[in-house]
C-alpha cells in the first residue's frame, strides 16, 4: 500500500496551521482534548478553556476548503458532577466563524466509566459543519438497506412502482452498524461503534483513542480520493489510519512525541498490511444467554427474587 501522501508531526496544532495557505484541506476531522483532567491536559475553567482554543478554531477553518467539512467530536467536560456538554458550548464559536451546521450526529458506545450520582454516559457527539453550500457528500459511498426494499408507492402517478433507491436509503444522524451492510436491518439508526478499550483490537497506550471506523465514515462521505484529511490533535493516529486506508492524503499535528511515534508505527503497519483494525461494518458483539459471563450469578439469587429482568 502506496503511503506517501502524509505527514505526521510532533506539533502545536496553531504554530502547523498557521504554516498552512489559505482554504488547503477538505477535511477536519478531530477529538480535542475535553479539559477533563487527563495526563495530557491541564483542567482549567470552561471558559478558559474556550478561550485558549478558539484561536485555532480560527485557523482551522482559515485552512478549510470552500467546500470542505469540519467534523468536531467531543463529549462532556465535568466540574464538581455537573455536566457542560461542549458540543453546545462550541456551536456559537464554530457559527461566528461562519461555518454552517449540517448534523449533530450521535455516537454511541456501551463501555465506560460506571456513575454513582448520575447515569452513566454512553454517547458523544460528531458536529458536522461545512464552510458553504456548495460541499462534498457522497451519499452513495454510506447509504444503508432499507428495511422496507419492496415497498411500492400505493397512490398517485407512481403507483405500483418501488419508492425505495436501489443503492439504499440515506442515513440518518443516529446510525446503527452491522454486520452485513447489504441486508441486516440498519433502522435503528445509531452509530454504535465500540469505544477502544481494553479488549479493541486498535488499543493502544492512550486514554481517549479514536476508532478508526468512526472516521471512515466521515471520510467515505465526505471527501474524494486523494482529497486532504487533517487532524488538529492527532492522538495516535487513527484519523490518519482511517484517511490513507481509504486513499485519501493526511495530515496530523500531536503535541507529546510518545503518541506521534505510536501513530507513525502504526502507519507503517498499514503500509505493511499488517495494521489490525476493528473492520468498518462489523456487528457488535452480544452475549449469548448460554455464555456463562452473561448468566446471573449465584450470589445475586437474593437479589434475583426480589427483581425479575424479563
């Protein structure tokens, strides 16, 4: 696999993008930090934390292509078990700056860290922004079956005639993945892809890492072959992995040198074929009432009793 179309750097993301000429990449597509308290950042208040990087904000969409897409990840920034969804907190920045809000899609995954005091988070969200009108969307590059393929329109000029598309239906923001893209029912419509945590085949010695499979979705739909996919704060590179497996050029900044070296072995992985990666449409696993890890135990009986799960 030809990987030459790249460049990865152990960067600041506004020093790279200022290096940058205006309207470059086609495609940003990122996680920021989410000022939680993690080894790589420094918890500050919210509206520090808005204020430091809106700066970059600025430059992001300085680089983005006329008919370009920004792709913003994020989750929820919390102080003393108060929940700041940053998504909100970032549309205003991302509209001020003239970028226009296509979907604010949900993605949900089913590990994480148990809550006592509230429930436990389970999503995050993707906002969709394009710089104009006039932007790339590959509909027919994501379409999904529909449930109903032999549904006929019932009155009017079409009559009798099949209202469905051939090549699928158009997603929706929420979107369920299975395992056959050509026949399983996808009407669920959540993007239910697995966190990476410990037992992903993509796990890797970072405590937020991106799914590839995430990505790819963004990239399939928005952006051309050898089109330019940019990642302000990189990781480990999966953004990267999932830009170039898909013949797309890719670009990166990481600010500690211990992920860029995971992410480039990573992209040599790839060009190797070698790169294990969770594969884009494969079904969620669930567990079989025979397995024994799903099974009640013993020591619960008491509690079995006393509330019935049907």
């Amino acid at each position: 696999m030809d990987l030459l179309n790249y460049k990865f750097v152990c960067d600041d993301a506004l020093k790279f993008c200022r290096s940058m000429q205006d309207e470059t990449v086609k495609l940003i597509v990122t996680s920021p930090p989410y000022n939680i308290g993690k080894t790589y950042e420094t918890k500050t208040s919210i509206d520090e934390y808005l204020n430091n990087i809106t700066p970059v904000l600025s430059e992001l969409v300085r680089i983005l292509q006329s008919n370009g897409s920004l792709c913003w990840q994020t989750g929820n920034y919390v102080n003393n078990g108060e929940i700041y969804p940053l998504d909100i907190f970032f549309y205003p920045i991302f509209k001020q700056l003239g970028l226009k809000l296509r979907n604010r899609i949900i993605w949900h995954f089913g590990h994480g860290l148990h809550c006592s005091k509230r429930f436990s988070g389970r999503y995050e969200t993707i906002l969709w922004f394009t710089k104009t009108d006039d932007y790339t969307f590959n509909l027919d590059d994501v379409r999904i079956p529909s449930k109903y393929p032999g549904k006929r329109y019932f009155k009017g000029e079409k009559k009798g005639k099949l209202s469905g598309n051939p090549k699928g239906k158009n997603p929706e923001d929420v979107w369920q993945l299975t395992l056959d893209r050509l026949y399983d029912d996808w009407d669920a419509q959540i993007w239910d892809i697995p966190n990476v945590k410990a037992n992903h085949p993509e796990k890797l010695d970072h405590p937020c890492q991106f799914p590839v499979e995430l990505v790819e979705r963004c990239v399939l739909a928005l952006t051309n072959p050898m089109d330019i996919v940019y990642d302000p704060f990189a990781g480990v590179g999966s953004s990267l992995i999932a830009a170039l497996k898909n013949g797309r050029c890719a670009y990166g900044t990481e600010l500690f040198p211990k992920y860029v070296a995971i992410g480039l072995e990573r992209i040599k992985k790839l060009s190797n074929d070698t790169l294990i990666t969770r594969p884009i449409y494969q079904k969620i696993y669930t567990p079989k009432a025979t397995d024994k890890i799903a099974q009640r135990p013993k020591e619960w009986e008491e509690f079995n009793e006393s509330r019935k799960f049907v």
